[in-house]
C-alpha cells in the first residue's frame, strides 16, 4: 500500500502562470523525490503600471512517503 503526502507551496514568474508551475515543481524535486502530481489551487498576479509584473501560483504537491 502506498502513502501519499500533499504539501502546498508557492511559487512566483514575470513570464507565465505556467512557469511558476514549472519553476515551482522543478525547484521543490530538489528536496522532495517521487512527486506524483501537482494541483494549481490559485493563481494571481501583480500589476505595476498597468501591465502584470509578476505571476503567482499556489500549488498542492502530491508525492509518495517511503518507507
């Protein structure tokens, strides 16, 4: 039987909603093996000027507990 864990980060880009998804998963598998899935809970951005500055994700990681 697997254990599956879900923790929730944060994770910021000046390009893309996708890319702080990306850069979120790519930099919590430096310290968290077996991630199984990602669940984008919220997205938002800042605006400066009129223009979005900066892309914002909240993500839930799923990933399995080893023994």
């Amino acid at each position: 039987m697997a254990v599956l864990k879900v923790i929730e980060i944060l994770s910021n880009s000046t390009k893309s909603w996708e890319d702080a998804t990306d850069k979120g998963i790519r930099k919590a598998s430096k310290s968290i093996k077996n991630i199984k899935s990602a669940f984008v809970q919220s997205q938002s951005a800042v605006v400066a000027g009129g223009k979005v500055s900066e892309y914002r994700v909240n993500l839930k990681l799923t990933f399995e507990v080893k023994e």
